[in-house]
C-alpha cells in the first residue's frame, strides 16, 4: 500500500488528468483509495481538475469522517467496494458522456452490460453489473453493491455513470478509462450488426489475463 503522502499526490494528479481529458465535468465524479489507516476520497462539490492534496477527506473504514473537507457523497459506494472485495485497493466514479450515455438505455442486459467487444474491456474491467436507478448518496446503493458480494471490479448506475474499483488508483483509472471507450463503442455500433467475442476467445483472455 502507498504511502499516505503519496496517494494524496496521485488522487490530484490522476483526477486532473481524468478531468483535463474530459472524463469528469463541473464537480461530477470522485476518487479514494485506501490508507494504512482510512480512506482518502475526494471532497463532496470538489471538481476533479482543482483539488488540493491537503483538503482531500479522509474518512475512517466505518465510514466517520476523520480529517480533510467534507467527504464525496458517495463514499457509501465506495465503501462498499473496499467491505466486499478484497482486492480493491482503490475507486473510481465518473459521469463520463458514454457510460452514462449507455446507462440510460431501456434494453441493456442487467447482468451483463458491456458485452465483450473487445480484448481489453475483458482484461481491465470483466463482466459489469447494471444496477437500477438510486438517488447520487443514497446509502441505500451500497447495499446493491455489497449484494454482489465482490464478484464484479465494476458496476453502471442506473442513469447516472459506472463506478470502477482497481488494486491501485492506477488500474482504477485505467479500467475506467477502458470502459469508456468500450462504451463509446458500443454506442458508435449500437446501429450495425456486431460480431462479439466469442465464449472461447473470453474464457481464453481470462486464462492468460486473471482479474486481482
Ligand atoms: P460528490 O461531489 O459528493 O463527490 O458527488 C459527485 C457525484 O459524482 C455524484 O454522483
């Protein structure tokens, strides 16, 4: 695990560039990972282009607000990735245009919403959950999450834009990132006939490529 000093630097500088590349506008979005003691997350109405590394929140793993500005209204979401899997050592929550964008379609597949078009969004993010409609900081979502029990590194909200865990803010962000482009993807063919990958090619990247 980073050091406490460290994470700070890295949830400003990943934040800024997430937000210089347009994946998070106005104050939507947020960013934690966890330190030795608690967990840093990004302060509630805080753009994600602007932060300060000494005025992020830090909250202890029961949720108490231990130091920094008042947390994300999330941190239930975020919580509840770090109670349920063991591996997530960091989290990302974004409004990016195509998630969201998918998010608000009528006939995506609950259980299964990003279909595997492509070798990376099966390597980076693996099947993802939709999860129906819930208020932005209804504690209420984290129980959806904790349902789960672990088994997804990802979930759409309903109508409002995924929330991605990785083993550092690194692959967070990165398997973020993957998911966008898996999205915009599948807007950009939602039109035309698409091949998918097959059982076989999945089964076989997840063999060379095991999920943390
Ligand atoms: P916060 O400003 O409380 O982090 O909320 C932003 C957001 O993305 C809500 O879903």
């Amino acid at each position: 695990m980073i050091s406490e000093s460290e994470a700070r630097g890295e949830i400003v500088r990943l934040s800024k560039s997430l937000f210089d590349r347009g994946y998070s506008v106005g104050t939507a979005g947020n960013i934690s990972c966890l330190v030795e003691d608690g967990i840093l997350i990004t302060p509630t109405n805080s753009s994600l282009g602007f932060l300060d590394p000494d005025r992020l929140s830090k909250v202890s793993r029961d949720g108490r607000h231990l130091s920094g500005d008042k947390p994300s209204k999330e941190i239930f979401l975020h919580r509840a990735f770090y109670d349920s899997r063991a591996a997530a050592g960091a989290v990302v929550h974004l409004h990016s245009t195509y998630c969201t964008a998918l998010s608000c379609l009528a006939d995506l597949d609950p259980n299964d919403c990003i279909p595997p078009l492509t070798p990376y969004v099966v390597m980076r993010v693996g099947t993802v959950r939709l999860l129906p409609y819930t208020r932005p900081g209804d504690p209420g979502t984290a129980k959806l999450i904790l349902q789960l029990e672990g088994k997804f590194a990802a979930v759409l909200l309903g109508n409002h834009g995924p929330v991605v865990s990785g083993t550092s803010l690194q692959s967070a962000v990165a398997a973020a990132e993957e998911l966008e482009e898996t999205a915009k993807l599948l807007m950009m063919l939602r039109s035309l006939p698409v091949r998918l990958l097959g059982d076989q090619d999945v089964a076989d990247l997840r063999k060379h490529f095991p999920q943390a």
